[in-house]
C-alpha cells in the first residue's frame, strides 16, 4: 500500500475542540493519535485520542454509535492497543477518518457536547498507560552518524562496523522494563571494565548514566513464523509512531558488550512517549530515504524498493530537553542540549521490518521496534550524553553553571517531536519524559 495524503490533512479542517486549533499544540485534528488512558491511578484503561488538550473516549463513542463501523466495541475496552493494531492499517484508516468527522465543528458537535463529561477528558486529569503490551522489543541501530560517532568513542578500532551499510543492525531488547513517559529511571547497577590491565572488574551504580534520542514504531497485524514481510508489504504492518529513549548504562555497557552485545546496560529501562501518531497522520512528512553517499554499496534486493526510497523516510523534528534537581527547585526552565531530525536514519522502518523478517522470524501486533539514535552529521544533532560530551571528556555546561557529562540522580530528560510542512497543519507527538532516581543499595 502506498500512504498518501486526502481530507483528513485538510489544512482548513477545524475541531471543536478549542485547543486542538491552537498552532503551535501537538494534537490538532489532523494528528489524532491513539493511546491508553485511565481516568485516575486505580481506573480502568480504555483507548482514546489526543485532541487539543483533551482525550476523546474511543470505547464512550463507540457504545453512543459514533464510530459506527466494524470495529467491534469491545476493542477499545482492552487495556492495550493490541487487538486495535491487529486490525490493520486499512481499518484503522478508515476509523481515523471517523474519528476526525466525530471531533470537527459540526452537527456531531453538539451530541458529543451533550455527553461532554463521558466523551472527552482533560489530560491533565488522566493517567496514561503503555500503548501495547509490547510482546517484543527489537532496537536497530539505524542512525549511521550515532554509528560513526559512538562508534569511534566506544570501539575506536573499528569505528563503523563493516557490515553496517549491508545489514540494518539490531538486536532482540527487554519488552518487559518499556514504560511509559512520566515514570522514574532508577539507575541500574553493574559491573564495569577493570581500570588497570589483569585488575579486578569494578561493581556498583552506573557512573555512565545515558539517553539515546529515537523513535519507536508499532507492528499492526504482524506476519506467520516463517513467511517474511517484503519492504514493499512493510507500509501494511507499520501503524504509527512514538519518541523512544533507549536509557543506556555506558560503563557497563563498554564491559558487558563483547561478544553477543548489549545486555544490562539497556534492559534496565526504555521509555517511550504515550501517544502512537499513526503512519495515516504522518503522511503529509514522509520523505525521500536518506541518500547514501557515493561510494556506498547498493543494498541487496530484498532491501530495495522503488517507492521506499522515494517516500520511505521521516521529516521529524526532534529535541531534547535536560533539567536538574537544582534548575527545577530554582524554577528555571528546562534547557534544550540538542535537536535532530529522523531523516537522518541510514535504513528506513520498512527496511527494518524486511529485514527483521527475512528470516521467517515472527512479528506480533503491538511489538515495538526502537530506529537506532538518530543523531545528524553536525555537532548540535549529537543524540546522547555520550557523543556530546565525548564520553564524558568535554561535558556540557547549564545555563545556571551546572555541569554534566552523563546524567546525575534528579536530572530529567525530555524529548519532544514535531512535523512542520508547508501547506499542512503541523503535528506533534507529546513528551517522552523521564527523571533519574538513585541506585538501590540492596546489591551493594
Ligand atoms: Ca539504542
């Protein structure tokens, strides 16, 4: 299938919801993300939309006939997004649609103010859940100027692998410790590389607390063991899109790596933004792939495909936001370190999932798979702690005078991504948040 752009893009389109016409706010109509909420710690989840400030009730709308369709109720009565995302990009096109119809200055206006209380919520009154229930987490390794740069700081022997511009890398993470933006990162333990050759391995906090900027994505019906999802068939089974933080234990993560790669150091925490903006939303700012420069080798077939080079890229801004325990008791804002943009990923998600699959391996809807840092080829798009501040040796200073080359208990990072095009109402994708908690002395 092909994502192109029709009427749910419409620039004129208007909610009545008032928020959601604010241009410079995340959630206009034309976003209309999907994610879980509960009205309170101990209420149920249900599946809901971000418009405005607002979350539209999916399972609400559709017990008052607003969304009649053939997505049976009790779908947005699940406490995930699973059984939503098996439906397939198809229906969830089309309900999208719906959606927007149900939340545009209208006739349906007044029905849905009549049942304000039970249709729409204010966010701010919310708790925000997991998407899915992630039954598989795979992070690529997709962004070539991260390779290149932590390469040269982490493996200065061989800074680039040289199978990266043959093979999209990844490896199989932790689906178990994915979390939800909001929550607290506490800093993992390990072992870290002895300091003087023949000495004893140290053991302790991580001393090389890191972030890596990335977005994430959402399998939608998945594929049977054995039979391999083609580039061109990927757009089908790619549903939307989240900012993901691949928190990383840099020392043990040096110690830990070799031979069959990260373990520890990154299943301790991954975090990822509530609100999955679909592939339908994001039509408006699909790309070119990136251009591989010359002298790079043409990927293998099973890799190519006309129109994911042409279109299978992501215009995505992105930042990074950093906050100390001392700038938050001072008042003073949250600093932006650095911005990037998801064009400059070497591999598209649709060659992601060819090549995930190639093998017959399994993808089951609601699995996330991570890009990879997304840093940019200039020193400002440095996309974790340890590129800015080459491991540490040159750290960056705060606007108060604080310091930092890796993250300190306290310190809060937040991401946040946006789509601005001209012509198109620009889109955004909400916070990924999360602040670092001290290490726990049990093992110690
Ligand atoms: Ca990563």
């Amino acid at each position: 299938m092909k994502t192109i752009t029709d009427e749910t893009h419409d620039s004129e389109r208007r909610s009545f919801v008032s928020t959601a016409n604010d241009p410079l706010g995340d959630f206009p109509i034309q976003n209309l993300p999907f994610g879980i909420f509960s009205r309170g710690n101990d209420a149920k989840n249900s599946a809901g939309v971000a418009i405005g400030d607002q979350i539209f009730d999916l399972h609400a709308a559709s017990r008052l006939g607003l969304l009649s369709g053939d997505v049976p109720e009790e779908v947005f009565a699940e406490p995930c997004l699973n059984a939503l995302f098996a439906l397939g990009r198809e229906r969830l096109k089309q309900l999208r649609k719906k959606i927007g119809d149900a939340l545009e200055v209208g006739t349906n206006g007044e029905k849905i103010r009549r049942s304000a209380a039970d249709l729409l919520v204010p966010m701010a009154q919310c708790v925000m859940h997991r998407p899915t229930s992630v039954p598989n987490y795979t992070d690529f390794y997709a962004g070539i100027h991260h390779a290149k740069a932590a390469g040269a700081l982490l493996t200065p022997e061989n800074p680039l692998p040289t199978n990266y511009k043959w093979v999209p890398i990844a490896y199989h993470g932790r689906a178990s410790s994915v979390q939800v933006s909001g929550g607290s990162v506490r800093r993992p333990t390990g072992q870290r590389a002895p300091t003087v050759d023949g000495g004893l391995p140290g053991f302790g906090p991580c001393e090389r607390l890191d972030f890596e900027l990335e977005m994430g994505f959402y399998v939608s019906g998945g594929n049977r063991l054995g039979d391999p999802i083609t580039v061109s068939q990927s757009e089908e089974h790619i549903i939307g899109y989240s900012l993901l933080n691949d928190w990383s234990a840099r020392d043990v993560q040096r110690w830990e790596m070799y031979p069959l790669g990260p373990f520890l150091s990154k299943s301790f925490a991954t975090s990822v933004s509530p609100w999955v903006v679909t592939a339908d939303a994001l039509a408006p700012f699909r790309a070119p792939a990136m251009k591989r420069p010359e002298g790079d080798p043409r990927p293998l077939k099973y890799l190519l495909d006309e129109y994911d080079q042409e279109r299978g890229g992501l215009d995505i801004g992105l930042k990074v936001f950093l906050s100390t325990r001392t700038m938050r008791a001072a008042d003073a804002p949250a600093t932006e370190i650095l911005r990037s943009n998801a064009s400059h990923l070497y591999w598209t998600p649709a060659q992601m999932v060819a090549h995930h699959t190639v093998n017959g391996c399994n993808l089951l809807s609601g699995d996330l798979i991570g890009t990879g840092t997304i840093s940019g080829p200039a020193e400002a798009e440095l996309s974790s702690m340890l590129e800015l501040t080459r491991a540490g040796a040159r750290p960056i200073t705060l606007p108060n005078g604080e310091r930092r080359g890796f993250l300190l208990d306290g310190d809060e990072i937040r991401f946040e991504g946006r789509c601005t095009r001209e012509g198109y109402v620009s889109i955004g994708f909400g916070a990924c948040v999360g602040r670092i908690e001290g290490a726990t002395e049990k093992s110690l």
